[in-house]
C-alpha cells in the first residue's frame, strides 16, 4: 500500500479496512506492506510505473508489480476489486466469513 501523511483516503481505508485485512483470504494471499510516496522507493520493488495517487496498491510477485488499484472504492467495492487483482494473477485465496458464526 502506498500512502502519503495526510492523505484522507488512506486514514478512511485505515478505518474501515486495516484492522481486519490480515485477517482475511486477501490478506493472506497478499500481505500488506506499507510505502510512503513521499520516501525513496525500497530497492527490493520494481513498479510497472510511478505512484502518483494514494492510497494505491500495489500487488507484486518476486518484489514486481503485476497489477494495482489507485485509489480507495469504499469498503463495498475494495473486497471485490483486490479478489480480482489475486485471480487474474493466478493467486489462489480463501474468502473467510465475516460473520464467524458455523451455521453447520
């Protein structure tokens, strides 16, 4: 995830989204590391092109970006849009239940 101090999206994804993301089949596939745009870019990753929109993430194989998503959605579409991120890259995750209940 790409960010930058004061960026409202990236406080608004913080919110909704950061407690919970390792916790999740997305999570786990993809963990999270966190940039900020306005440091030197670390030299274990290699983006397809500059980052000029926080948040945005980045998803990598072996420390290249593949594919991302500019911008924060809202929690609706976030979920969605990271799922198909994994799939179209051939990363297989697991969709837990938020609700935690075994209806079994």
């Amino acid at each position: 995830m790409a960010e930058e101090p004061g960026c409202v999206y990236c406080a608004q994804w913080n919110a909704q989204i950061g407690p919970i993301y390792g916790k999740t089949g997305e999570g786990a596939a993809a963990p999270l590391r966190r940039i900020d745009i306005t440091a030197p870019l670390p030299d274990d990753i290699t983006l397809a092109r500059s980052i000029n929109f926080t948040p945005t993430f980045v998803l990598l194989i072996d420390n290249k970006e593949v594919s991302r998503l500019e911008g924060y959605p809202g929690e609706d579409f976030f979920w969605g849009l990271v799922g198909m991120m994994l799939e179209r890259n051939g990363i297989p995750f697991e969709i837990k239940s938020d609700t935690g209940s075994d209806d079994t």
